[in-house]
C-alpha cells in the first residue's frame, strides 16, 4: 500500500554498480568502522570523478540560489534589502548561519553602512561566509578522517608492535606446519 505522503524517487542505472563496487571493497578492507570507511570511500569517489567541476559547480548553485532568495525577500522591488527583508531572507533561505554568523554576514554586507543591503554587497559577503564556513567544516572532517585513520592503523599494530597481517601470516604459517606435520605422522 503506498502513502499519499510518499514520494517516488528515480534510482540512477549507475548506482547498482557503484553499490557493488563498495560492497566488494568493505568485504576486502573489512573496516572497523564502517561510516568512516563509507565517508572516506565515496569521497575519494567525488574526488576523483569531478575534482575542480564540483567546487565550481557548487559556488555557481550557490551564487544562483542566493541571487534568487535575494529577488524573492526585495518586497517592495528596489534593489535593496533593508533590515526586515534580510532577516526574512536568512529565515527563509535555510543556510543554518548562527545567529553570530547573521550578524556578521550583515555588517560586512552592509558595506557603505546606509542600513540597506545592496545585491552587489550581499552575494560576495554571503558566498564569503559560507564558503569560510564550509572549508570549517571540511578541515574539521578531515581531522576526524586523520584521527580514524591513526586509530585504526593503531588497531593494526596489536601485539606487540607487530601488524595484524604478520599475525595472520604467522598464524596461517604454523597450522600449515601442524597440517603438514599430521600429514606425515599419518602415513
């Protein structure tokens, strides 16, 4: 039975690949942590599909995106934002800017300190601070990918300096010596 609340998604003919694809690298690399794993694996996808496209594409969105809000919050069709009109633009736009970051955005977009906020004020301050935001977040990711990264490889090293793979292969090593042992002895 379907919803009246559903909505139908279309699925890319792409994914089933790219799905087993990452299904057959979690089953070799067999991470601890599989989110990590996941965020690492389909951003090195990104990365390397559409390294400098994706950056540029997404400022153009942006710039696209906030020309519009900007359009739809001038009420009165003057140009420019007054005071009421951008506190209605940050509500209605969804950026999830701090009230701080409001704040900010608001005096360096006002640059000629009328009290208005020009198009040609707005864009660059708002792309500025989002981009500032966005590279924020990305560096702090990358942090926490780095911190995983030494956590796991610290995982690795479990026995006394030793990595797990020259565990396994010792392991591995002396059953195939006890194999070859009864082998012997059974003849």
């Amino acid at each position: 039975m379907t919803s009246k609340f559903g909505t139908t998604h279309s699925i890319p003919t792409e994914f089933a690949g790219i799905l087993k694809e990452f299904v057959r690298d979690i089953l070799r690399e067999q991470p601890k942590n599989i989110f990590a794993f996941g965020s690492r694996y389909f951003n090195q996808k990104l990365e390397q599909y559409a390294p400098n496209e994706f950056n540029k594409l997404q400022q153009e969105e942006l710039v696209e995106y906030l020309t519009d809000i900007f359009v739809k919050s001038d009420e009165d069709g003057n140009g420019v934002l007054d005071k009421h009109e951008f506190k209605i633009l940050l509500q209605n736009a969804n950026l999830g800017l701090t009230k701080k970051q409001i704040k900010l955005l608001y005096s360096q977009a006002d640059m000629n300190e009328d009290g208005l906020i020009q198009y040609r004020e707005f864009i660059p301050a708002c792309v500025e601070l989002i981009s500032s935001i966005q590279a924020r977040k990305d560096t702090q990711q990358q942090v926490r990918d780095a911190e995983q990264s030494a956590a796991e490889a610290a995982e690795d090293y479990v026995f006394r300096g030793i990595p797990r793979e020259e565990i396994e292969a010792m392991i591995r090593e002396s059953f195939e010596d006890v194999r070859s042992l009864n082998l012997v002895l059974h003849r």
